[in-house]
C-alpha cells in the first residue's frame, strides 16, 4: 500500500510456477511488478502497465522453471517513472516482509 494506492492479493505456489490473484488500485499513475526466484537467482519478470486512477484485476503467473520452482517472490509498486514506491518480499513458506531482500 503506498497512500490511497495498493496492490492485495494471495500467491499461490506450484512446482514450476507463482501464480498472483491481487487487485490493484491506482491513486495518481501506478505501475506493479512480480519477480520470482530461487534463492538469489532471478527466474520470472512481469509487469502491469501504468494505471492511472482506476483499480481491477491484476493478475500474474510467473514462470519457476527450476527443479523445487521459487522459493520467494518479489512485488512493488512504482509511480509513472518507475520509481521505487512500496515493495514486499514474500516466501513460499507462507510469509511476506516489507521491503525488497
């Protein structure tokens, strides 16, 4: 949540893949991020595009194809120019901490 502006949802965990059912609502210009990893390394990347006052739907499915999938999973929230804002790291183990680690 960064002021009026969020991005709340539940992520569901499968051998090869993160799925992301979360809603998104914009106050201003918005953007939303998922990144999935193994350990440290990077395996998925997506994004919304910019929302601008308006909320919905803002799903993703991130790939994880590695032998036991992602283990933890990045989601943030940047303004217009893609400046950092609001971020939470969040593992497989069923936890989410505030901050990109």
């Amino acid at each position: 949540m960064y002021g009026a502006s969020y991005y709340e949802g539940t992520a569901s965990w499968s051998n090869r893949s993160v799925g992301i059912d979360a809603s998104f609502k914009a106050s201003n210009c918005r953007r939303v991020y998922a990144r999935a990893f193994a350990g440290d390394t990077s395996l998925d990347f997506k994004s919304s595009s910019t929302w601008c006052n308006r909320s919905g739907p803002a799903d993703f499915t991130l790939a994880a194809n590695v032998v036991g999938g992602s283990d933890n999973i990045w989601v943030y929230m940047t303004d217009e120019n893609q400046n950092y804002l609001d971020g939470q790291t969040c593992y497989r183990a069923g936890y989410c901490i505030d901050g990109l680690h």
